[in-house]
C-alpha cells in the first residue's frame, strides 16, 4: 500500500532520484545503525556517518572487524575503514569501500552540531510516538 500521495513508488524513479541525489542528500542516504548501547543512550536508532566515528562492520566479507572511520566517499556511497584494505596487482594497497548499510556506529565523534542533529531526531521520535499511542485504539 502507498503510504504518501507526493512519493512515486515506481522503481525506475527511485533509483534515479538516488544515484543523482546532490552531496548533502548523500550524507543522509549514507546512515548507519547505531549500536544498542547508543541508541539506549541518545534514543535515536541511527544516524548519517562521519569521518571519526568508530564502527563495527555486520556484513561481508569484514564482518565482525572494528575500526575508524577514514573516509565517506559520497560519490560511490561508500566508507572507507582504517585497516581494511586489499592489496592490488601490482602491490599497492587500496582501502576498501564498504556500504554504511552494513556498518554499526559504536563511538560517535560528537560536536554541537551533532549534539544538536541527536536532539533533534529524539524529539521527532518522542511527538511520533505519542500519536501512535493516541491512534492505537482506532479501528
């Protein structure tokens, strides 16, 4: 069922609209999880990435292998990982690109800006809630 009128849920315009979404609507496309101490801590269950936060990859072939986050590379919606690089043909080393889908934020790099982002997006979640509860009797 079609949730909103404004919204297409045609697939040809989906990906369209995201693979030429502009730079700052990539930094929210590029979200992750956070891990369930921080999101018992801040009440937000996820969050965009950012250079310096500390993750936890849950899928692929680096499950379960922690590190920095050294880059976001908005272009190829890709994180690049500190450690986690392959080595190419002719020796170099290469940083991985992972997909921030399969990351868990477990250390976020705070600042005000992102100390004001988490208020935020707490108070959102706490008004939806709320209408939930006033709606849930309704049928």
């Amino acid at each position: 069922m079609k949730y909103s009128t404004t919204v297409s849920s045609s697939r040809r315009k989906s990906r369209k609209a995201h693979f030429s979404a502009h730079s700052e609507a990539r930094r929210k496309l590029m979200s992750s999880n956070l891990s369930k101490e921080l999101q018992a801590r801040y009440g937000v269950r996820s969050m965009p990435v950012r250079k310096d936060d500390e993750v936890l990859i849950s899928r692929g072939m680096f499950k379960t292998r922690e590190g920095k986050v050294t880059a976001c590379y908005r272009k190829k919606f890709v994180v690049h990982v500190a450690n986690i690089t392959r080595e190419k043909a002719n020796g170099a080393t290469v940083p991985v690109g992972i997909q921030p889908s399969s990351l868990i934020i477990t250390k976020l790099k705070m600042d005000k800006d992102r100390k004001a982002a988490l208020e935020r997006k707490k108070r959102g979640a706490g008004s939806k809630g709320a209408d939930d509860v006033a709606m849930a009797n309704v049928d």
